[in-house]
C-alpha cells in the first residue's frame, strides 16, 4: 500500500514509520520535526516528506493533488497531550481539530480509501471506575481529550462507499522510541527512579490509566492500515489490553519494586487527577484478530531500565526540555527557533 504518516517524526510514528516499511509498504511522511534533535539513541528513520506543518499543508492550493494515490492516510500529526492543550487550548483547537477535520474531507476528495486517526482513550475522561467500551459516553475533561472526540464526530459522517474513516482511541503508551518522551507516565515514573532512587508521583495516585507499549500501538495503526473494509470501516477501537488497566500507584509500587533501593514520594502539589480511565479491548480483539500486543508493563519497565542504562541517561537530561513536550516547544518559542503558534523557524511554505 501507499501510505501517509502525518507526524511520522514523533515519539509513535517514529516507532511506526519501520513497521510499515518491514511490511513492505510505500511510505511518504508529513511533520514539522518541531522536535528535531531530541533523539534517544538513533534518529528517526527517514521517508520521503510530502509537506510539513498540516496547517500549510491544508491550505495549499494543490493538497488534493498530493494526496492523490494514496491508499490510505495515518493521521498521527498533532498537540500530544493535556499539558499542551491546556498551555494554548486555541492552537489544540486549529492543530488538533480543525486541521485533522479538513485533512480527512482533503484525502476523500483525494480518493484515499482509509483514514486512520489517532485518537484516544482520554475521551473517556473519568470512567467512575467501570471498564469503558466504545459505546461508552465521552467524557473529556481536557481540550486534548475534546480535540480527539470532535474530530471523531466530525468524520465518522464522511464513510461511503469509498471512504472508511477509523479511529484508534491509543491507551497511554509508554516503552523506547527515537523520540522518547518523559510526560508519560509509565516513562517519567521509570526515569525518576533511574536517576534519581525516587518514585515521584504528581498526583496522588488513585487515578485509572490504561497503558500500552508503543510498539503494540504502532502494530494496531499497521493493522488497520491492512485490515479488509468491513471490520475497520466507521470503526472506533480502543487499543488497549484489558489486563493492563493500573491506578497510578500501583505503577509507582510496581516500578520501586523493580529498582533496588527506590523509594516513592509525592510532589508537593499532588492532587486528585480528575483523568481517570479504565477501558476493555474487547471489540479490538474481536475485529482485528492479527493484532497481537505482545508487551506487558513490567516487561516495558525492564525495557525502559535497560535503555536508560544503556543510554546514560542523567538527571539533567531527563529533566530537561529535549524529552518533555510542552518544555521543548516553550524553550524554541523563547529562542526564537518556533513562533508562538508552534511553527517552526526555518518553516517552507507551499508553492
């Protein structure tokens, strides 16, 4: 197939980018690399790129034209957590809403049979505890979390007979990637105790979160991409697994169980985390039956550790802003690398 990954720089579609090449399709990639240089271990392998921020790449003139003859489009391109939709709720919006909303109507003009959108489990927002299936009622408590279920919303209408929307609501990945992030949770409790003995929780604790390794979740989007129409076609899967559904706490006990002589403290601030999730993976399971997750979280933490060992990793770096979202984007806003509405310096428009 000829594909197109929107954000194939980043920390899933970096991981992804070489799954669907090891399967042997054609790949054209789209994305900013507004994080450029933040590399763990070897850069991000290299694909030819159609375009760059999705916000030009919409508003040029001959967009249907570049999307013409692909077969289907991965839309991972956006603002990635709640920190940065918080940070500028206005740019979630026109990033993570608008642009993903015009992009699916651009490649059904285009003739692309499958759009495959990066959503997630955060639409669910605080399960009260129940395991949340797809037809569970959203209840996003973010403007990331909000971003995802409107663009659900809003191209779900868009299938016929030539046009299969699906989306993937991801549970919160964690495991090694070239573009690791530390604001994830499994990542960030991991790096604390590597570095510094010390299990820090931000919260409090109580909070549901369900968990996947990104490797799983990049072989879901893989697998969607190459499924038949009819059990993808208007499809909403959680890619989760339903075993692997953890308070925070106990991820805390169980990375202190594996550090010798870590301890777990609590940030000064921590507080009930109004996010609070836990979802079955049933329907995925029963649709997409090649999709077989293969890592467990202890299995990612021992991955995790490894890499960190391997790597080096101090305190200063994971600290940083080169592996956390919000503080990189801040850092290139306040050197002037990135304009304040995220786009980089050294930006090429459309012709």
């Amino acid at each position: 197939m000829k594909i197109l990954v929107t954000g194939h720089m980043g920390y899933i579609g970096s991981v992804l980018v070489p799954v669907l090449l090891d399967r042997g399709h054609d790949l054209a990639g789209l994305d900013s690399d507004l994080f450029g240089g933040c590399d763990f271990g070897a850069p991000p392998v290299q694909i030819p790129q159609i375009g760059q921020d999705i916000r030009d790449f919409i508003a040029a003139p001959d967009v249907v034209e570049r999307l013409s003859g692909f077969d289907a489009v991965i839309h991972l391109a956006g603002l990635s957590n709640d920190a940065l939709g918080a940070y500028r709720p206005d740019l979630t919006d026109d990033i993570n809403c608008t642009a993903s909303i015009v992009l699916a109507r651009m490649a059904k003009l285009a003739g692309v049979s499958r759009f495959i959108f990066a959503s997630s489990c955060a639409a669910y927002g605080d399960s009260r505890g129940r395991m949340a299936g797809e037809s569970a009622a959203p209840r996003p408590v973010s403007a990331y979390a909000t971003s995802k279920v409107e663009v659900e919303r809003a191209i779900m209408p868009l299938a016929d007979s030539g046009f299969s929307p699906v989306s993937l609501r991801g549970a919160t990945a964690y495991g090694v990637s070239p573009r690791l992030r530390f604001d994830l949770v499994v990542n960030n409790l991991v790096a604390w105790a590597f570095t510094r003995r010390t299990v820090r929780l931000k919260s409090e604790g109580s909070a549901w979160r369900p968990l996947i390794h990104v490797e799983d979740l990049a072989h879901a989007f893989a697998t969607a991409a190459e499924a038949p129409r009819d059990k993808v076609h208007r499809g909403i899967f959680n890619v989760a697994r339903s075993a692997e559904n953890f308070r925070v706490r106990d991820l805390a006990r169980m990375v202190r169980d594996m550090v010798p002589g870590a301890l777990i403290a609590h940030a000064a601030d921590a507080a009930r985390d109004p996010r609070s999730y836990r979802v079955s993976a049933d329907h995925i399971a029963d649709a997409l039956p090649d999709w077989q997750p293969r890592w467990n979280c202890r299995d990612g933490i021992a991955q995790l550790l490894a890499a960190y060992e391997a790597q080096g990793l101090s305190g200063t770096a994971f600290e940083g802003p080169g592996f956390d979202r919000i503080a990189h984007l801040r850092q290139r806003v306040a050197e002037g690398s990135a304009t304040r509405d995220f786009f980089p310096l050294e930006r090429k428009l459309a012709a």
